[in-house]
C-alpha cells in the first residue's frame, strides 16, 4: 500500500472505495483530514503549532459504513490509531474507565507500532547474534594448548563431513584451524544440515506477575498495569536450562538478542512524537452520552459529565501517561453516532464547537446492497464462494439471486428495525444454511444460487413478520 502521507485526498477516497459503498460525503471528509496531518507537517516554524485539526462527527443509522470507515481507516493512517465506544466511559467519581485512558491505550498502540519498526529494522543483526550464540555453544571457546592425537577445536574435536546413522554431522578429528571449523558449521546451520540436533540454552523463563485488580474510581484504572510493573522489576527474572532444537534455538535467542538490541528511550520518544502529531482517536456511539431529557436525574448526570470530561481531551490538554506526558492538541478527533433517540444538539455546547465538520450518511437501499453483495474486495459474495470452496464446492450466485437477496433485505429493513447492510449478513447466512451444513458430504459439485432458490428459502420468514423479527 502506497504510505499514507503521500496519498493525496483523491488516492485516500479510491482506497476506501475498495471496501466502503457509497458515502461520497464522509469519505471525502475524512480524507481531506487525514491529507491536513501531512499538510500541516509541512508548514514551517510557529505558525504549524497553530493548526489544530478540524474534528469530524459522522451521522448516520446503524450499517451503513460509520465503523468500517474507521476500521479501513486505521490501516491507512500508519499513524497510532485507536477507536473506542463513547459508552464505557463514565464521570470522574463513578466506577468506571475515565476518558483520559483512551489516550494511555492510543500511547501504548504508538509504543507498539515503533517497537515493531525497531524490529524490522533490527531483525538482520538480532538473527547474526543468534547465529554468533548457536555457534558458541556449538564450539565453545576453550583456553589452553592442543592435546595429542588431534587439534580440540574451542574443547570439541572439530566436525568432519561425516555423519552417524541418523544423517546428522558427527564430531571428529580435523587438523583445520579455528576460523575455517567456526565457518564449516555457519554454513551447516544455515543449509539447515544442523536442524535435528538439539542444545541447551539458558531462556529466560517467562513468569506470571502477581495479579493486581484496583477496584475504585476512574481516574486510576491504568494504576493495575504500573503496579505489575512494578512488580516486574522487583521481582529479577529467572532462567531456565532447556533442551530444545536448533531452529528453535534460533528464535528463541533473536528474540532475545531484539530485545536487547531495541532502544526503549528512543521508542519511547518517537511514540510519544507520533501520539501528540498524528493520533487520531475514533469515537464510537458518541449517541450514548447524549442527555436525552433536561432533567438531571439517574444516569443523565453520567451521561453529560463524560461529555464535560472529554471536552478537555477534544480542546488540547497534557495526560499523564506511564511514559510521560501526552499534549493532545494536535490529536485527531472523528466521532460517531446513529442518534436514533436523541440529536446532536443535545451534545452539550462546547463539545458540538470542538466538532466543526458534520458529515451525515445516507440510509442504503436495494441498489447500494447489491454493490455491497458483489463490489468491495472482501464482499459478501465472495466470502462465501471462498469458504464453499475449501470444501470442493464450486458456489456460484446468479444476478437475479443478488437482486433478490437485496430486495429481501431492504423489506426485512423497513418491516422490522432499520440495521442498515448488516440485515444483509443474516439474509446470506439463513440462505445458505442448508448448503453449509452439508457441503462436506456433497463432494466436488457445481450450486447455483437463484432468486427462486432464494424466495424458497425466506418464503416463510419474510411472510411471517413476527418470526422474522427473531430469525432475519
């Protein structure tokens, strides 16, 4: 994939065109906001800290893209990412996750990215160490003068060419030097001539913290994650004798020798860099924290003091992560919500101000279906003559049958509750469920799926409107 910092807003939409049918409105939206990022990178000196990012709620019934935005949207960021559901946050003083933690999680995604780029930049010399290690042990370097009868090569006779019953090398006697032994097995490891032998290597062995649970307030729900931390220092970490093969050995010690050769400060930084100038947080059902009443009893007072507590978060405030302090000034914010119940007005004031850009979805009718059904790379269609496959099963659908199957679903939509193209997941499921069940009996056959095959199998269900509330 083309890196996403050079993806101009035009790229960026035909991206997500690959996976998301129709809303034009929020994918361009969502694409000119993620272009800014980069844009406002370029601009030099103080004029760039002034440019704060223009925040996004989109609107919209249930299934018709809002989440899949955000889920294609990660991976083209590669930038930390994180989405997280309004509703589980709850106000300082009740129990409950506080919002400030979906910046430590983004923190903690950041700390992994970078640490996996660390990795793969790292990986050519952790695996030479491995290899200088495996040799180690395989020729130990041993003081003192050669016995008679033979050089004893770092305290081993050295290997031959030779081999025992089961094919592996075999020890012995070489008149050769130290350098062209050491290099005589390098090449027998890495031709994999030395893969059945086994050695012992001292892991370190991976232990259990003791488990910690905070029952209090939000405010402190990252406190169990930096008591184990704790823990784990104080507690010194063992190793453990184990026989194991070559190969294993060798993942086992490039592991190892990553971790020692990653710089967790300078990771620790860049993550932190990359959080504060190109987060983006996603905040689903942003609907659910909406008071719903001007009254200010039961679960309304919650409800707008998480609204109150994310107005810091959203305007640029300093959080205090175990690593250090986060600004989230420049964080990305896109929020969204179906607000069946309620509107975005009653979000209150100041928070409606940090979300300048609105973007509404459009419910998906029949035609919008069958694009779903046949168009993204990953439609529906194709999932399934996927898995039909791996059971000698050539499924194939007609277009009459696409068709049909959408028109099925928009009736069951407008019958019973609204779901948007999720109704599309039960229609195909309930379809198809004869043939999934005895697909691995039928041996290698050719099914055709027609719109009379269809309506035979959703006669009943459509029909019958109080069953299809139970079974579609």
């Amino acid at each position: 994939m083309i890196p996403a910092q050079s993806l101009t807003p035009k790229e960026i939409v035909v991206e997500l065109d690959k996976y998301i049918v129709g809303q034009a409105e929020a994918k361009r939206s969502v694409a000119i906001a993620l272009r800014n990022r980069w844009r406002r990178r370029q601009v030099p000196g103080p004029l760039r800290e002034e440019i704060a990012p223009k925040n996004i709620i989109m609107i919209g019934p249930t299934g018709v893209g809002k989440t899949e935005i955000a889920r294609r949207l990660a991976s083209l960021a590669q930038s930390p990412f994180i989405k997280v559901e309004a509703s589980k946050f709850t106000e300082v003083g009740y129990v409950g996750r506080d919002v400030e933690s979906m910046i430590r999680d983004l923190v903690e995604i950041a700390i992994n990215m970078v640490k996996d780029e660390e990795k793969k930049r790292l990986q050519g010399l952790a695996e030479v160490s491995a290899e200088e290690r495996i040799l180690d042990i395989l020729l130990p370097p041993v003081s003192g003068n050669s016995s008679e009868g033979g050089d004893t090569i770092h305290g081993f006779q050295t290997y031959g060419t030779g081999s025992d019953d089961s094919g592996l090398p075999v020890l012995k006697e070489s008149g050769g030097g130290t350098d062209s032994t050491r290099e005589k097995f390098r090449d027998m490891l890495r031709n994999g001539k030395l893969d059945g032998r086994e050695v012992e290597l001292d892991l370190t062995e991976m232990r259990s913290m003791p488990m910690v649970e905070i029952m209090t307030t939000s405010g402190v729900d990252d406190m169990q994650s930096s008591l184990q931390d704790a823990f784990s220092k104080i507690f010194p970490k063992k190793k453990k004798r184990r026989k194991v093969k070559i190969p294993d050995a060798l993942k086992a010690l490039t592991a190892e020798e990553m971790e020692r050769l990653i710089d967790m400060d300078s990771v620790t930084n860049e993550a932190l860099r990359r959080t504060e100038e190109s987060g983006i947080v996603f905040l689903d059902e942003i609907d659910k924290v909406a008071s719903r009443s001007s009254g200010g009893q039961g679960p309304e007072v919650s409800r707008e003091g998480v609204q109150r507590d994310l107005l810091p978060i959203v305007e640029g405030s300093t959080v205090t992560t175990k690593y250090g302090m986060v600004k989230t000034d420049h964080i990305l914010f896109i929020a969204s919500g179906a607000f069946h119940l309620c509107k975005p007005s009653d979000l209150i004031p100041e928070l409606q101000g940090r979300f300048p850009i609105r973007v509404e979805l459009t419910p998906l009718g029949k035609d919008e279906f069958v694009r779903i059904l046949t168009e993204p790379e990953s439609a529906l269609v194709k999932q399934y003559i996927a898995m039909m496959a791996t059971e000698n099963v050539e499924l194939a659908f007609e277009a009459d049958a696409i068709d049909e199957l959408a028109a099925i679903a928009v009736e069951v939509n407008e019958n019973t509750e609204e779901i948007g193209a999720r109704r599309l997941h039960t229609v195909m499921e309930r379809v198809l469920d004869e043939l999934s069940f005895d697909a691995s009996e039928r041996g290698e056959e050719k099914f055709v799926v027609t719109a009379d095959y269809v309506k035979k199998q959703l006669q009943d269900v459509v029909e019958n409107r109080d069953l299809s509330r139970f079974i579609l």
